[in-house]
C-alpha cells in the first residue's frame, strides 16, 4: 500500500445524549498522515447538548449532564469541527453513524468521501467471529496503550478505528481497492465504475 497517495483522512467518532434524533456530546477526530496517527493534530470536544443526557447513553460512554454541565453549546463549536472536517475524507466504525450525525449538525458540510471500517472489516476478515470494534481489537490483536481514554469515548474509538483501518489497508495494493471495499454504496467517494470498453 502507497501511503502517499491517500487524501486528507480523519477518522472520527461521534457519541450522542441517547436522544431520537441524537444531539452530540462528544466528537473526535483524528488524522492519518502518511500511513501514521498524527495524534498532535487530533481533535475532541465536549458538547452540553440541548436535551440531557439519557441514563443509558451515560452507561454507555460514561458522560454525565454534571460532566457536560460547563461545556459549551453545539453552536460555540460548530465553526471549529466544520473547518476541521472541511475538504477531508472521514473514516469511522459503522461509519453511517458518524456520517448521518455530523450532516444533521453540520448541514452545509459534505466530506470528500466516507470509509466504513465495519463494512471494510467484514470484506477483510471473514474470519472474524464478529465485526464489532471490540471483537476486532481482540481479533487483531491491536495496541490501544496509547489510545486517550477509554472504550466508548470518541477519542478512544476514533484511535481504535484508524488501527483497524491501518491493518486492514495492508491487504489492499491501492487506495482505490481499499475505498472500493470500504465506501458504503451510495456515500460519497463511492469509486466510479469502470466504463465499458469501447472501439475508440
């Protein structure tokens, strides 16, 4: 794989307060440069989001509205994830999520593409006994030791995704077969199909 050949990438990850739809609390992101985290150039923040967090999104990833209480609206950050996010590439696990999410918040912003490392995990490790992260942090024996935080925190997954998404990219000679197996149909960056040969 030609790491040098790949746009602007930032995986990301997204947790929400347990809402329908959800409104965010937390976003991360971070870049792959040259095959590498570029972990000086992540980004995270913490969102007090219009409705309180839900009991069960607290289970989940451990934000609380006491923790939230002194954060700032969606509205004091937008500008900033927006010029982060602006002309990239995102990756996430599930990336739907993360896609559909930020779109609802950001709704002038498109990402240049979308990779999925759910989508791209089961076309490359079918012997996975799952796809979720936790089943292939351990399936793939991955190194989260230096990952900031913990499981369920968007800084954590958004690090644990970009492993899976490094991992998985060895087995790809190009970035375009990697996007071929990781853009979800239909998202942005879907590769253009070949044209049909023709006499001229």
């Amino acid at each position: 794989m030609n790491y040098e050949s790949w746009p602007r990438l930032l995986v990301v990850d997204v947790e929400g307060n347990g809402a329908t739809p959800p409104d965010l609390v937390e976003v991360a992101t971070l870049p792959v440069v040259a095959g590498t985290l570029d972990t000086s150039a992540a980004g995270a923040w913490l969102i007090r989001p219009p409705v309180p967090v839900t009991p069960f999104a607290t289970r989940v990833h451990k934000l609380n509205n006491t923790d939230l209480a002194t954060c700032p609206p969606w509205t004091a950050v937008a500008g900033e994830v927006g010029t982060t996010l602006d002309g990239a590439w995102i990756c996430a696990h599930n990336a739907g999520v993360e896609y559909n999410v930020l779109r609802r918040h950001l709704p002038d912003w498109k990402p240049a593409g979308v990779l999925d490392t759910l989508r791209l995990a089961r076309a490359t490790y079918r012997d996975a006994p799952k796809h979720n992260l936790d089943t292939l942090i351990d399936h793939l024996n991955l190194d989260l030791t230096q990952a900031p935080g913990h499981r369920h925190r968007a800084p954590y997954d958004a690090y644990a995704a970009a492993l899976v998404l490094l991992t998985a990219a060895e087995n790809y000679p190009s970035w375009d077969a990697l996007a071929t197996a990781a853009v979800p149909p239909g998202f942005p960056g879907t590769p253009e199909p070949e044209a049909p040969p023709t006499l001229w």
